[in-house]
C-alpha cells in the first residue's frame, strides 16, 4: 500500500484509506463522537498516575487530533464501524504509555549529565594555562564569580524556555516555535546548525584535551621531561584521541538505563574529585602562596605584548567561560526524562549553580599551591609546560621525594574529562536525532533511527567520527585546530542566545510558560543573557598576542564566521526549498 504525507498534517494519508467522517452517516459520526469521548475519559483515568510532563502531554494532545479531528482520515480506520475507531483509541492509549515507560532519567540523571559535560574538572586543568597566562590567579578567581553569574542567567533564560517546550530538539525546536511561523524555518536552521556543530567541537577539544593529558601522564610517569621521560608524537596522541571516542560511542550504544547509571557515577566522579583535589594539593604542597598572592596577584608578565589589565583580565575569562558550556544537555535529554518540564530546567539550573560553587572552591585549593607562575608556564618543567600537571607534581615531590602521588591526582581528573566526553557524545546523538527526525541533516533517514534499546545507535557513531575528523586538524596546524575549537564556545553561546533573542522580542507577549518560569522578570533576565553572550563574542575575538602574527592570530571569528556563512548560504540555495522546520510525528516509530 503506498502511502502519503499531507502537507499542513504529519499524521499519514494511504489510498484507499475510508472517507473523512464529514462523508459518514451523521448517526454514524453521532457513535463515533460518543464512543470517543468515552474513551478519551478512559484513557484519562488510565493516563492519571503517569508522570507526564509538558512535552507528553503535547505529545497526547497530538494523538487526540489525530483520530478524534472530523478531516482527518486515519489510515487505522478501515471501516465506517464506531467500535473499530474506538479500538484505534485503545492503541493509542497502549503507545501513549509507552512512549511514557521510555522516560527512564530522573532529575538526578539530567542533571549528571550536564554537570559532567559542565566537568570543572575538566575545563579548568584544561585552559589553567589560559588563567595563568592572562591576569593569573586574581583573572582566574574573580573572572569565574564573573562569568558564573552571568551564565547563570543565560542558563535560567533558558530553563524558562525549557520547561514550555521540553523536546530532545531542545534550541532549534525552540527557536521555531519562538519566531514564529515565518521565520520558524530559518531560525530554527540556524540555530541548529550552530548547536550542532559547537557540540561536536565541544566533544573534539574534550577528548582531545584527554589524549595530550594521557601524554603528560606517561611523560611524567617515565621521568619527566627533564628526567628522559617519553613524550608521545602528535600521531600517537591523535590514536589515543580515536580510541578514547572508541570506547564513548560504545558506551553510548547501550541500553538508556546503562547510561543514566554511568551518567550518575560521573557526576559523582566529578563532585568528589574537586572536593580531594582541592583539600589534597594545598595540602600536601610544600610550598603555599599567601592568601594575599591568591586574590591579589595579577600577572601581567604574559610574553605576549599585551599590557592592558583589563585586556589581560577579560581573554584571561575564557577559562571560565569554556568551562561553564554544555548544560543545554538536560533539555536534549528530555524525552528520556520524567516530569521533563520540571526536571529538565532543574537540571539546566544546578548543574550551572553547583559547578559554579565547586570550580570555585576548586580553583582556591589549587592556586594555594601555586608560587612561581613562570616556572609552571615554561616549557622545560618537567610536565613539559602543562601547568596544573606540574603543579600536582611538585607538590608531592618536593614533599616525599617522589611524584608518584600527583601522577595519581592527575589520574583522578583524567578519569573526570573520560565521563566529560562521554556525556558530551550523549548529547551530541540525541542533537542529531532529533535534527535529522526533522530532515535537516544529510541522510538523515539514517541517524534518526534507533535500536531495540530507544537509543539512536547511527547518531552516535556519527558524532564519534565527527569528532575524530575535526581533531585531525591539529596534524596539519594547531593554530587550525584551535580555530576549529573555538566554535565550543563561541559558536554554542551563539545557539543558545538565538531562542532568547526570540522569547524578549517576537515572542514576547505569544510565549506561554511552563510550570518553571520567571515571571515578570523572564524579559529581564533573557535581555541580560543576550548582551552577555554578545559581549564575549567579541571579546574572545580579540587578537590574544601583539604584534599579529599567522602564529599567534585568533581565529575564533574565522571559524564562527564561516560557520555562519555556509549556515546562510546553505539556507539560502538550497534548504529553504524544502525544510520546513520541526515536525510533530504523531505517528511514532515502533
């Protein structure tokens, strides 16, 4: 039987399907109205007790129209008898708490998750070298306060937005439905595009950044550099960058049950850690800074011809900024949570406000121990000029004789950035599921399709291979590299400021708020998160080093900016013709 898709419905048309009821008996449309309501009232009692949140009850309404509307003809109703509509309802109802039972992530589950892309772990040993370079620790400590609130409003804009359409879509979903329908096309495109690509950037530098600290661990475990310690070639750490994403994409391809429960043990990884670190080095260190050298010292000795502090200070907040990314895991991660439109905000919410507390307390602990800023950024230390390694280093040499115990420290955050790129692949598969649900991405067909377990098996090798592929950059030019990155900060702020340019503008007086909101300060808060996000991206597009050199150029307006341009053009020849925007799929995939 072929079938077809009307074009104002997703519900879909077969031939020889029977007539629209309006071409029925009216006694006949009379027992179909009254079976049906019957029924609806049943299935409401049924449905009662279940945790529905916002998005299944959008998802129910769908249904409801889908049979009960009088110009829709459902290709289940092959006969004119009332009792036959009325077992369609039945059907409906055994999917719709289906659909339900698949919701196996509770709140603690979203929010693990966006706490463990969050990592603090993570992006702080990351870019250590960043906040000790510009502005060193007074950049480092008060930057994070800075940046922390600020992206707390982004996230509570967000959460808002969240709790009204909580879909594994999450930005581009809500982008449509904000801008309207003549723009909802495009806005969500771009948005899209731009969340999409950012999350795979996210997960290349995260992953990349364990393979250069696996190296720095074996460099350090055979001697040090300065000891004839080994250090790994740029091709060997690219083979431990595919196999580290190897072992993510295999994780994610088990049952959604099995990741909720890694997803836990990595927030729990996450929180512990920061709390041992952050007692243990200072702690163990020989030598501490003075509490006046940790919130007050601004170093300015950068080698780079910047002189202007407050220059130093803002590139310096780039730290905090890339480390406070990836929360908008919890709204791609909805349609697998319970109570979605409370729990997704929710997890948007504490996975900033508890990162925002423990990376600070973190980055305290750690910088008690740092005393010469100099030594730790040069290259002949024996962590090979990786700051926070040489550090954890030290301060158990110098006090045992032996390095071995800041080997393991090192360990404990390695093991942290394994969980960050993990969970940033989870989210990364449930970003291109849903895209390419809606026909937005090439081949679509493909990565929208999920295995016996509810999990989009194809999404999640795509985004391993996608992330392997943009590392491969750094083999040619790590300066092309680092380009590519930029668009792990720059371009996801970008994706999530577009839905909340649309909430305080064109959908101002038309947003209707979920059971989360803000109230009268919702335009407030959203026109604070906007300017911020407009604010460091032109300040992370700064050149970062005078004079400029095709070294030391900052191609993160490059990157952002030929990202934008093959976003449009693409729209502009080519997707504007046919892609329409989300689909509602009433249907369902069994």
């Amino acid at each position: 039987m072929s079938s077809a898709t009307s074009r104002n419905s997703s519900v879909t048309y077969r031939k020889n399907s029977p007539p629209p009821m309006e071409r029925l008996s009216v006694r006949c449309q009379l027992s179909i109205r009254i079976l049906t309501a019957f029924r609806f009232v049943h299935l409401k009692f049924e449905l009662h007790d279940l945790p529905m949140s916002a998005l299944e009850s959008h998802r129910v309404s769908d249904c409801w129209q889908s049979v009960a509307s009088p110009n829709i003809s459902n290709p289940l109703l092959v006969s004119s008898c009332p009792f036959i509509y009325a077992r369609l309802l039945g059907e409906l109802g055994c999917r719709i708490k289906r659909l339900i039972s698949n919701c196996n992530f509770r709140l603690l589950s979203n929010f693990a998750f966006s706490f463990s892309i969050i990592s603090v772990l993570t992006g702080i040993t990351t870019l250590f070298n960043t906040g000790l370079t510009y502005g060193g620790t007074v950049s480092m400590i008060y930057g994070w306060f800075i940046a922390g609130v600020f992206t707390m409003f982004v996230g509570l804009s967000m959460a808002e937005i969240c709790s009204s359409y909580p879909t594994s879509g999450g930005l581009y979903y809500w982008s449509a439905k904000l801008a309207g329908p003549s723009w909802a096309p495009f806005a969500s495109w771009l948005t899209g595009w731009f969340n999409i690509v950012g999350q795979w950037a996210v997960t290349t530098s995260i992953d990349f950044s364990l393979a250069q600290m696996i190296n720095v661990i074996i460099l350090l475990s055979t001697g040090g550099k300065n000891g004839g310690g080994y250090e790994a070639s740029k091709y060997l750490i690219m083979g431990f960058h595919g196999g580290i994403l190897l072992l993510h994409a295999i994780i994610n391809s088990l049952p959604i049950s099995v990741l909720s429960f890694f997803g836990q043990i990595a927030a729990a990884w996450n929180l512990l850690g920061v709390v041992v670190l952050m007692i243990a080095i200072p702690s163990v260190a020989k030598h501490k800074a003075s509490a006046e050298f940790v919130f007050t010292h601004f170093n300015t000795d950068n080698g780079n011809g910047i002189d202007s502090k407050m220059y130093i200070f803002v590139i310096g907040l780039l730290m905090s900024q890339y480390t406070l990314t990836g929360f908008d895991a919890s709204a791609h991660m909805t349609e697998e949570t319970k109570n979605a439109d409370m729990n997704g905000p929710r997890g948007i919410i504490s996975s900033i406000g508890i990162s925002i507390i423990f990376g600070w307390g973190y980055l305290v602990g750690i910088t008690f121990a740092v005393t010469n800023i100099p030594y730790l950024l040069n290259t002949d230390n024996d962590a090979g000029g990786y700051a926070i390694a040489e550090v954890f280093y030290s301060a158990f040499k110098d006090r045992y004789g032996s390095g071995v115990g800041g080997i393991i420290c090192l360990g404990i955050v390695a093991v942290a950035i394994f969980f960050c790129g993990m969970s940033s692949v989870t989210s990364n598969s449930r970003m291109a599921y849903a895209f390419s649900r809606d026909g937005a991405m090439p081949l679509s067909f493909l990565w929208h399709k999920v295995n016996k377990q509810e999990v989009p098996i194809y999404a999640v090798w795509m985004s391993a291979l996608v992330a392997f592929c943009m590392a491969l950059t750094s083999l040619g030019s790590y300066v092309a590299f680092q380009a590519m990155v930029s668009i792990a900060t720059i371009g996801l702020y970008i994706a999530y400021a577009i839905p909340i340019v649309f909430r305080v503008t064109l959908a101002q007086k038309s947003f209707v708020p979920g059971p989360f909101n803000l109230g009268r300060f919702g335009i407030l808060v959203g026109w604070i998160a906007v300017i911020w996000v407009a604010t460091i991206s032109v300040l992370f597009s700064l050149p970062v080093a005078y004079p400029i050199t095709r070294e030391n150029l900052n191609y993160t307006p490059v990157a952002v900016g030929g990202l934008l341009i093959l976003t449009v053009s693409s729209w502009v020849f080519s997707a504007r013709h046919w892609f329409k925007g989300p689909i509602t799929n009433v249907e369902g995939s069994d």
